[in-house]
C-alpha cells in the first residue's frame, strides 16, 4: 500500500495569484511557511522556518484567492507532487509542491484580516470611544451542565 498525504498548518507568506488553465479551470498558487523549534546537540533552543508551495484547483481556488492575504492562517490538505520541465536556458528545472485537496482558513488576526465579511470598519474617534472588547467573549465554547452526571443514566 502507498500513501502520499501532506498536511500543513502555517501562514502564507505571499497573496495568492490566481490564473485560469486553457480549458477554463481555476488554479491558485501560494506559499505557506511553518515553524519547528527543537533543542541541537548543546541543548539550546533553535527554531527554522520551512517554506512549501501550495496549488489548488476548482472553485476553491477562487474562495482562496478572495479571502486568503499574506499573513492568513491556513490548514492544506493534499499530496506532494514533483514537476518537471526544460527552461529556455536548456536546463531542466525541478518545483515540489504540495496539491491541495482541501485548504481551511484558520482563525484571523487583527493585521492579516483587513476587512472581512461582518467586521465593521471604525475610524480612529470611534475606537477611543469604543468600550475594550473582550477577544475571549467572540469565541465558541462549550458549556457543560452544572449538574452531577450519573453513569447509570448513560444508556450505553
């Protein structure tokens, strides 16, 4: 059996460039850098950048495009794909890049967002007279039923 799956989580590094395939099919390309920290062999923490092109094709090419910035957080899914082909110079050239099948954006920062659908623009009176907003407030969390559970309700 063989399996050839990549998975990334990162921040583009460029906005996505959008072309069309002679038989009309969308196709967007980006960069997506990812950080790995580890300790060398004296015990002191390093940390390296990798950078991975992406491609994507189809409708979600163009969803991309419209919505991903540099900067944005995004999960790919996909295979790892090797091209090949002859440059004008007579050399042949070489790009790995991973094929998306499925990108999710991931949670948007306040510098990468720009202006998103439901985000309201204000203008710099309005934020001084603007109450603090409470970042954890906005997001979805579970709430738990404040009673005991019994397991012998459990009907498993």
């Amino acid at each position: 059996m063989y399996l050839n799956k990549a998975f990334l989580i990162g921040n583009l590094t460029r906005d996505p460039e959008l072309r069309s395939l002679p038989s009309g099919v969308q196709v967007a390309s980006f960069s997506v850098a990812t950080n790995r920290v580890f300790k060398d062999k004296n015990g002191a923490r390093q940390e390296a950048t990798d950078f991975h092109n992406v491609v994507v094709f189809g409708r979600q090419a163009e969803t991309v495009a419209q919505y991903l910035k540099k900067g944005s957080s995004v999960l790919v899914e996909g295979r790892i794909q090797t091209r090949s082909w002859d440059a004008q110079d007579g050399q042949k050239k070489y790009r790995t890049e991973i094929v998306a099948d499925r990108v999710q954006f991931g949670p948007r920062s306040g510098a990468a967002s720009g202006n998103r659908g439901g985000e309201a623009n204000t203008t710099s009176s309005d934020a001084a007279n603007a109450a603090p907003v409470d970042k954890a407030a906005g997001v979805d969390t579970i709430e738990y039923p404040s009673e005991e559970i019994n397991p012998d309700d459990i009907p498993f």
